[in-house]
C-alpha cells in the first residue's frame, strides 16, 4: 500500500537549530533536490503500490533520494544508508523534515526490493523526468551530438573453460546436499566429489599448462559434470514432489543453463575451439556474452556493450545489448532518440571512423546534418577547410567522449555491474549516467 506525503514548507531540523538557524542553501544536496521532480515520480510510483491492501510503504521521495545517493556516490546501499544516518544535507534531499537518529528508518534490503520491484520502465521514466527539468532550465542545449560504444563488465570472474565447468559441477552437488538435507533423504550417491576436486587443483595448482595438459583436465571435469548433472535430474524426478512449484522452477532453470554449458564446452572440446554461438561464460548470469574488443590489455571483455551520446556536455543511452553489433548500424536510433529528447535533430554529428559508411553519410546528407567523418577517396585542395574542420570535431571527440567514458567508469559505477537483478545491467547503466548527469547540472547551477 501506498500513500503519498503530506508535503509541507516548514522550517527543517528545527531540533538542531533552535535559535533560528537553517540549512545551508548552497549545499550540493539543497540544490540537486531543486532538480529532481519529486511529484511527477511520486505519482509514477504509487503505480506500483495497491491503495488499499498492505503496511503502507516507505516515501517515493526517500527512496528515490536513495537511489540518487548510492550512485553519485558510487557506494554499496549499506553504505548509503549509513550516508542518509549522518548527514542531515542527505536526509533533506531525501524529504525528511527532522533529523532521523533511528537505524531503523529503512532496512538495506529494501533498496534492492524496490528496484525490483520498480523495473526497467521506471527508470526510464525517471530518466526523461530529470531531462526535462534539465531542458526546462537551459542547463542542456541541443548542440553537436557526439557517438561512441563501450563495453559494461559485470561482475563475473574471468570464465576459463575448466573453471566455468567446475562451477557447474559444484552447483551441482551444492544442490544435491541441501535437497538431501532439508528433504531428509538418506540415500547415498557416489558423486566423486573429492576425486574431481583433486583433479581440478591439481591443474589450477600449475603454472604452465601444456594444451595437452588443459584438454585432458577439461576433458575430466566434463565428464564429472555430466555424471553430477544426471543424478540432480534423477534425484528431482524421484524426490521433486516434495519441493514448491517455485523451488522445483528455480532448479530447473539452473539445470538448464547448465545442460546448455556443458553441450557448448563438448562442442568446443571435440572442435578443438574456443568459439561457439550464443557462448554462456557464466552459470549465475546466462545473459553475459563475451564481447571482442582487441583493446590493450582487454582484448575480451564480459558484458553488454552500449552504444552512448555525448551532448553539450551531458551522456545518454542510445542503445544496449548482451550481443556483439556494429555500432554504425544503430546511428539511425541514435538521431532518432536525440530528436525525442530535444525535438530537433543534432547540427552536427561526430564519431570515429566505424561510423563514416556510404549508408550513415547519406542519411546525414538527407537530414541535412553536418559529420565529421573523413572524406571518402583522394582528398582534392578544395577540401582543406572542410578537413580542417573534421580534424578540430574529431579532437574534440576524442577528448570528451574517452573522457567521459572513464569518468563515468572511474567515478559513477561503469567499470562493474553489481545489481543481479531482472534487467539489472540496464537499470545499472541508467542509473550511473544520470549520476553522471546530476553531477554535471549541478556544477552549471
């Protein structure tokens, strides 16, 4: 159940200022709180409350304010409640009206709970709220629109072929264990648990693996996984009936990820490859695909790969996928997104060579947008201008856009997805570029 606050304009934190004194209206929290528009998103989720059934539940305003918090500062939501319990800058862009001394004002699980809860389109809605205020205020302009891609990791460890296949088989017994502990069966399955474990450290335990050495431990612990796997299924089909719907669908998921990797590593064994489609490096998230970026240091990197623009200061979303793609096939969404934002399309747009294909400059040349892209074929002396302006946007380019890549990676998050949730990395991402976002409106204030 929910219901809205009844928001009044009254003296704050009256207990700490009993001669008349007051917040400072220069705080960054004081301000950023002018920036978000706390009515429009109370109403948008309220929606997803009952208005009559349930304990009433905890203010839009404080667990957007949260939200905001745990972002900009790039903290665990332990660590933003502990923020929220001691500075009461916090707890008034949160909407409190006196200082709060109880720890138990919120729990931390109930940050994860509500972005669970709340889902993907609230985010988004969230996000175009905010921009509109930021437009409203001329702290945005429409001015050149500037494209990159980059790849999100998420936190996952490096999936080496043995390793992901172990992972498996330990699942597999974790399972085997609990569901013979809390089903109190004592039937004994030979799992060779220790004889697999030992033949897994022996391999981790050397320091150069010959590939003979590497395909004959893969070879082994395939083979322990497809024997544990088996006796999960069958152990499920003589005892399931004694789990919950929701118990037997969770396990069953799991098992069918697990049945995916395991066929994927025998393909890639008998191939003698590394390459198969749709590969899953994760048993915990089949979603994450590796995506081939050939950079220094990071030729492969574990996570969606988002397509981002850079206006006037300011990065925004265009488009996200767990799958490889050629980022020049989505400049097209990318205009279109920006004209929904602004209403108008970009004067300008710039992006590195990826994005210069005959089919990209056309569709420019019939918006009547300006690029930047270096001219196609021998470069004739009539074009010297033209270049010198190519060569002036791309520094620019070049300058922000990796910039500004690894600030919002260094500062706001980017560097590694940590919510595990339905559409988590998406709501990831959101979330820190508009940290990103509020970071930057609040220095233009």
């Amino acid at each position: 159940m929910y219901k809205p606050k009844d928001r009044q304009t009254l003296p704050l934190f009256t207990e700490l200022f009993p001669f008349g004194g007051k917040l400072n209206t220069e705080n960054r929290w004081i301000k950023l709180g002018g920036l978000i528009p706390w009515e429009e998103l109370e109403e948008v989720y309220g929606r997803y409350f009952s208005k009559t059934m349930g304990r009433p539940a905890k203010d839009s305003r404080l667990m957007i304010g949260l939200l905001i918090v745990k972002h900009l500062k790039n903290v665990s939501d332990t660590a933003t409640v502990e923020e929220f319990m001691e500075s009461p800058y916090i707890q008034a862009f949160c909407g409190s009206e006196g200082f709060v001394t109880s720890e138990m004002v919120i729990d931390v699980s109930l940050l994860s709970r509500n972005r669970k809860r709340l889902g993907k389109k609230f985010f988004e809605k969230f996000e175009g709220e905010i921009l509109s205020v930021l437009i409203a205020k001329k702290l945005i302009r429409p001015k050149d629109q500037m494209l990159d891609a980059t790849v999100v990791p998420a936190n996952i460890e490096y999936p080496t072929d043995v390793k992901l296949v172990n992972r498996c088989r330990e699942w597999c017994l974790k399972v085997l264990r609990n569901l013979k502990s809390s089903l109190n069966v004592r039937e004994k399955i030979r799992t060779y648990a220790r004889t697999a474990r030992g033949v897994y450290l022996n391999f981790t335990r050397k320091r150069r693996k010959a590939k003979r050495l590497i395909r004959k431990a893969h070879r082994r612990m395939l083979q322990f996984t497809r024997r544990n796997l088996g006796q999960v299924k069958e152990f499920l089909k003589r005892h399931g009936k004694k789990l919950t719907a929701a118990q037997r669908r969770m396990i069953q998921e799991r098992i069918r990820v697990a049945e995916t990797i395991l066929k994927q590593q025998w393909e890639m064994w008998r191939a003698k490859s590394h390459q198969v489609k749709d590969r899953i490096v994760s048993l915990s998230l089949p979603r994450i695909r590796p995506i081939v970026r050939g950079k220094d240091g990071k030729d492969v990197e574990f996570g969606p790969k988002v397509l981002l623009s850079w206006v006037d200061g300011f990065c925004f979303l265009d488009h996200f996928s767990f799958d490889a793609y050629n980022e020049a096939e989505h400049v097209k969404k990318s205009l279109r997104k920006h004209k929904e934002r602004f209403g108008v399309f970009p004067p300008v747009m710039i992006g590195d060579g990826i994005f210069g294909n005959r089919k990209n400059r056309k569709l420019l040349k019939r918006l009547r947008i300006l690029s930047a892209f270096k001219p196609l074929g021998r470069c004739s002396p009539e074009y010297k201008p033209q270049r010198a302006w190519m060569r002036k946007k791309q520094k620019l380019r070049n300058g922000f856009m990796e910039g500004i890549i690894g600030h919002a990676k260094n500062q706001f998050g980017l560097d590694r997805i940590r919510y595990r949730i339905r559409d988590g990395e998406l709501i990831w991402t959101t979330l820190a570029l508009m940290g990103m976002n509020l970071h930057t409106a609040l220095k233009r204030i």
